[in-house]
C-alpha cells in the first residue's frame, strides 16, 4: 500500500485565518487526536493477525498513514488555533482514554468480523472528511480533508478485500449486520467525546469530563456537516460490506432512514448548551 502523500505536499502557505470555522476547529481538534492514537489499534490487529505477515504488513502500513493524518489535522489546528498545544492535548487525551492491547481473539468474534467492523469505520471517516472537505471554505483544510477522505476510502478496499480473501467461513449477512451495528453503537463510547473535552477545554480541571456533555458537543458539530449524499455514500459503503447490493431497493431505503434520522438528530443537537 503506497503512500499517496505527505505534509510536505500540502500548501500550508495557502492557510486563510478568516475562513476558519470555529466548530469545524473544535471537530478537527478532535479528529486529530483519534487519528494520530492508531499504533494501539495496530497492536490489536496485528495480535488478531499474528499468523498472517501479509495482512500484518497492511496493518502496519495502514497505521502509518492512519499517524499522519492526524499529525496534518494538528499541524492545521494550531494554524487555526496558536494557543492549541496538539502534544500536550493528545498526553490528556492518552491518560484519559485507551484500548485494551492485548486481546490475541478478535472482540467481533471472529477475524472476518474483525475486517467488516474495519469497513464500517473506514466508512465513517470517509463520508466524514468528505464532508468537512464540503463545509469549509478555509483552502488547506479542504486539501487535507480531500487526501484523508480518499485515503479512508482505500483503506475500506483494503480491509474488505483482506475480507473476501480470508480462507475462513465467513460470516452470514445477518452476523455481519450485527457486527456493523455493533460497531457504529461504539461511536457513544469514550474515544470521541473524550477525545473532543481533552483537545477544547483547558488542562487545569476547571470543567470535568461527562461522556454525555462532551458526545453531544462532538456530535452537534460534526453531525451538521454532513449533507444527503454523504449519508448515501456512507450507508451503501456499510451495506456492502454487509454483502447487501449498495443501490438496491432495501439499502436506498435504509438511506432514506438514516438521512431523517441524521436530519432529527442535527435539528435537536442544534439547540444543546454544548
């Protein structure tokens, strides 16, 4: 899996302040932290992989692109925000959050399960960064954005082809619906919302951490940036690692659901104290 670009590629002397959008800043701050703390997630699949050089070396390759991505997203936060310290936000955020690392079994039950729950995230981050490269109007973070998006989206064929060329049984669509759901439940988890209270509030305990306060900060300002055709984009990419046709009559209607709901959703986020 070549690179496809680096933070020298990317024009930080284009950065225009005033269009930096102070929601997007607080989601990216975020983001970053989540993206840049891939090694424990490497360890974890590599330890689910362990008799499998070949797909550890994908992982191992993932992981690095996984590193800069956040490592662009800080180095654009700090633009935006020059009293943002991304060290010093990500050493919370580290204290404060972390995965168990020394699971050998895959958490989804199998690793065939493991690789559907990879699609779904892949998805997420794909159809997220796109929309953010949508919403801003601020010209590095759209370029950032942009390589992140479409990173995402080959780090998706990546695991769904590990996926399909596993000589294991595979799991029915029904397991693979479960696990798929399972996966998008976790995104109430810690990781995000703690993610988000350590990089925008300050260090000196003044404002304590609540996963629901803080989930709902994250989610007002990221749930606002997406439009239809990112739901769509989102919703055919976990469909099909589901084994579901992507623009079939079922999946264009599950778009349809989650479209209303995302809409619901963001109307009642809109007015939370967050």
């Amino acid at each position: 899996m070549k690179r496809h670009w680096s933070l020298e590629d990317i024009r930080w002397e284009d950065f225009d302040a005033s269009k930096v959008d102070a929601d997007i800043l607080c989601a990216v701050k975020a983001a970053a932290m989540v993206e840049y703390n891939a090694p424990d997630y490497v360890t974890y699949l590599c330890n689910v992989f362990s008799d499998r050089p070949d797909v550890k070396a994908l992982v191992q390759q993932w992981g690095e692109e996984e590193i800069q991505h956040g490592a662009a997203l800080a180095r654009w936060a700090e633009l935006a925000d020059p009293g943002f310290k991304f060290d010093e936000a990500f050493a919370r955020f580290r204290a404060g959050y972390s995965i168990p690392i020394d699971e050998v079994q895959s958490v989804r039950g199998s690793r065939a399960g493991e690789l559907v729950a990879r699609c779904v995230v892949e998805s997420g981050t794909s159809s997220y960064y796109t929309a953010i490269k949508d919403a801003t109007s601020e010209p590095v973070l759209k370029q950032i954005a942009a390589n992140i998006a479409a990173d995402e989206f080959r780090h998706y064929k990546l695991f769904y082809e590990q996926f399909k060329d596993l000589n294991e049984e595979l799991p029915s669509k029904l397991t693979r619906a479960r696990i798929a759901i399972g996966r998008v439940s976790e995104a109430d988890d810690d990781e995000l919302s703690y993610a988000y209270y350590a990089a925008n509030t300050k260090p000196d305990g003044a404002v304590a951490y609540d996963r629901a306060t803080f989930a709902k900060a994250y989610e007002k300002r990221a749930f606002s940036l997406y439009r239809r055709q990112h739901t769509d984009r989102l919703v055919g990419m976990v469909g099909k690692a589901i084994g579901l046709k992507p623009h079939g009559l079922f999946m264009r209607a599950v778009a349809s659901s989650v479209w209303a709901f995302w809409r619901f959703r963001t109307w009642r986020l809109a007015s939370a104290p967050v």
